[in-house]
C-alpha cells in the first residue's frame, strides 16, 4: 500500500486509541469516587459511570452534521481539542456534577469520533485494502483500552487517595499529540468532490495516496459517476430506499451491545473481584483483558479482507455464546476466580474478532457516499444509546441480580446475533463503496 495512505489512516484511527483510553479509564475511578463523593447506586451508575455515553449518544446523533460541513479532517481535529478539555476538567473537577460534565464533553468527541474517523478511513482506502485500514481504529481502540487498565494499574496509589485523578488526567498528553498530527493528514478525496465540487484537489489527493496515476484515475471517476448520478438525490438518509441499510446498521450496532462488552469493560475490576479476586490482583487481571483485546484484534485485521466480515461475525458470534453461558455457569456453581477469567477472556477474543473488527467496517461500508455520514450516525447512535443504557443498568444490575442471571441474558442475545449473522448480514469484502450502493440501494 502506498505510505502516505498508510500514515493518514494510522493517524486518524488513534482517534480510536483516545476513544478506547477514555471509555474505560473510568474504570480504575470507579470505586474510589464512589466511596469519595458517596452518592446512591443510581446516582453513581446515571451520572458518574454513564454520562460520558450519554455524551457520546449526542456526539454520534449529531456527528453528521460537521463530518460533512466541515469535513471529515476539520472534525478529527475537533475531536482532539474536546479529549484534551475533558481529561483536563475530569481530572480537576471538585464534585461529582462538574465531573460529569467534563465526562460528558469526551463521551461527544468519543460519539463524534466513531462518525468521522471510519467514514474518514474508507473514504480514502480502495476495495482491496478498506477492511485492514478500517480495522487501525479497531486496533487503536483496543490498545487504549490495553493502555488505559495498564495506566490505572500503574498510577494505583501515586496520588494517595486522589490517584483517580492521574488516571484520568493522563490522558491529556496523548490527546494533545493526536490533534498536532492530524493536521497533516489530507482531506477525503470523496468529500472534495461531493461537498466542495474540488475534482482537482481530489485527484491530487489521490495521486498522494494511491500506488498508480492509473488507480487514481479508476478511483477519482468512480466517485464523480456516482456523483452526477446521485447529486440531484435530495433524499434524507431516512429514505425508503435506504431502509436494508437502516436495519443491518441498527442491528449490528444493537447486538455489539447486548454482548455485554461495554458492561464487562467497565465493570470489570467489580466483576472479577464478585469473581474471586482480591482488589489488586482484580486491577492487575484487567490488563489481561486489554491484552487479549489487543491479540485478537490484531488477528481479525490479518483475516477482514481473506475472510471477510460474515465470516468474522460467525466466529465471534459462536464464541460469545460459548463464553457468556459457560461465565454464567461459573457463577451459579461457584467456580474457581481462574476458570470465570478463562472464560471472560474467552468472551474478549470472541468480540475483538468479531463485532469488534466489523462493526465500524460495516457501517461505513453500507451507506453511500452522499448520506454516509448520516448512516454511520444512525448505527453508531444507536450503538452509543444501548451502551449508555447498558451501562447506566450496570451497577444496578451487578450489585441487584446473580451474576450468572446478567451472563445468560447477554448470551441469549448472542444466539439471536448468529441468525442474523446468518440470514440477513451481506458480505462487502472486496467490493468498492460504489458497487456495495448499486447492491444494497433499492430506488
């Protein structure tokens, strides 16, 4: 692949590695702000642990808008400034209403940044290369996550009783080095010839990022095909014609979140310590989930574009089952910490291979180019809804039922994902985002 093209996906997919750090840097704070500040199992799950979602729902609902207004790079440079004010404001805050603020401020740049960081990545890949460029902010997802439990782990006790706050304030350094090296990266070539009528600058663009003045050229004529056809096409992506793309963005988005995955990252130092473990070692066992996360990534990035993303989502789908249902037997029988663990970790790789890989792929792929940010809007809103409510639910849920009752209730979800899987998902290995519209568009 061409290194300009290679550079510009790495540095807009570390967005990801800042949605991933954010998400579960909360994590390590838990436990220490709920005993800091008191508050009530409600009080703590609404504003403390699920105002950053509700932010991210805002910022994902309403990410259409700049991603296309503005651009897709003018709003990945945004992303970084609001990461940088709320790691900033969460780490200062004095009480738990301007904490949730602040919280609140990084949840719209992790919404915003699940629109215009994939839509940005395909828009400038080609077919034969999306799904492994796509999958960088998978990656860099989960390796902040890796690096946000091995953050916590290690600043556990720097600042006494308020080592929260350098977990979360740390994170300010990598969002300021984000913002400074997105400013390098192009515009999306697709974006200049449909929202600025910029055939020139487009074709310079992907001259920058493609192997061949011929590549470009195939590329660049594509888009404006698809352009002169679709560009007196006033219709809202709420459109009939777009109804199947609709539904497969909404579903996949709802059945990643009934995974329970949100729930166990978020929770998972309270859940391995119901598990067996002591408060330290429930710490030290969380970095071996972001491990796990990590590898198994790294494993549905060599296979997206062999494979494909079906296959992908029939592996994790069996997986999840297998992991959720023998967790919540763990549970129910009293099983050892290390045998609930094997199984959790087992559940981390089913999803990183699965839902993980695809689903910021998928989305991005199905939508055309004239409404896709509105598409990848819808299915990472309704993503970003259901892991709110998830995690809104999660202390309520973790401290009011058996654990093994919260395990099998995701797993049967999982069952009803691998028939969806199986009759409804379309492969779009291989096939370029104009050919996946003439598929998938029904006028």
């Amino acid at each position: 692949m061409n290194r300009k093209l290679i550079i510009a996906s790495i540095t807009a997919s570390l967005a990801g590695f800042l949605f991933g750090f954010d998400t579960v840097v909360i994590s390590g704070a838990n436990l220490p702000i709920k005993q800091l500040w008191n508050t009530s199992e409600w009080f703590h799950g609404t504003f403390i642990m699920s105002m950053a979602l509700w932010g991210t729902v805002v910022g994902a609902l309403f990410a259409g808008l700049p991603t296309d207004k503005l651009g897709r790079k003018t709003t990945l440079v945004w992303i970084g400034v609001l990461y940088f004010v709320s790691a900033m404001g969460s780490a200062l805050a004095q009480d738990p209403y301007s904490f949730s603020f602040f919280r609140f401020i990084g949840g719209v740049g992790v919404g915003i940044s699940s629109i215009a960081a994939p839509t940005y990545i395909s828009e400038i890949s080609s077919a034969n290369n999306r799904g492994r460029l796509g999958i960088l902010y998978q990656f860099n997802l989960v390796f902040g996550i890796l690096v946000a439990f091995i953050s916590n782990y290690l600043l556990q006790g720097v600042g006494g009783a308020s080592d929260w706050r350098w977990m979360l304030g740390v994170e300010a350094i990598p969002a300021l080095v984000y913002t400074l090296m997105v400013l390098g990266v192009p515009q999306s070539p697709r974006w200049l010839v449909i929202y600025k009528n910029n055939v020139a600058k487009a074709r310079q663009v992907l001259l920058e990022l493609t192997r061949s003045k011929e590549e470009a050229d195939s590329m660049l004529s594509a888009i404006q095909t698809d352009h002169q056809n679709t560009q007196h096409d006033k219709s809202s992506v709420f459109s009939r014609k777009y109804k199947r793309s609709l539904l497969l963005a909404f579903l996949i988005a709802f059945f990643n979140q009934l995974s329970g995955i949100n729930f166990i990252l978020y929770y998972a130092p309270e859940i391995l310590q119901k598990a067996g473990f002591g408060s330290s070692d429930s710490l030290l066992s969380s970095i071996s989930i972001g491990i796990v996360n990590l590898l198994f990534t790294f494993v549905g990035m060599v296979l997206i574009d062999r494979a494909g993303r079906k296959q992908l989502m029939y592996i994790g789908s069996l997986g999840y089952i297998i992991s959720l249902f023998m967790v919540a037997y763990g549970f129910y029988v009293g099983s050892g910490a290390m045998f609930k663990l094997v199984f959790i970790l087992m559940f981390i790789a089913s999803h990183a291979i699965g839902q993980g890989s695809v689903i910021w792929i998928f989305i991005s792929e199905i939508f055309p180019n004239r409404v896709r940010a509105y598409g990848q809007a819808w299915g990472s809103g309704t993503h970003w809804v259901f892991a709110a409510l998830i995690t809104l639910f999660g202390s309520v849920l973790i401290n009011s039922f058996e654990p093994w009752f919260v395990f099998v209730f995701f797993g049967v979800f999982m069952i009803l994902q691998l028939l969806y899987t199986h009759f409804l998902m379309p492969e779009t290995k291989g096939k370029s985002l104009e050919q996946l519209e003439q598929e998938l568009i029904k006028e």
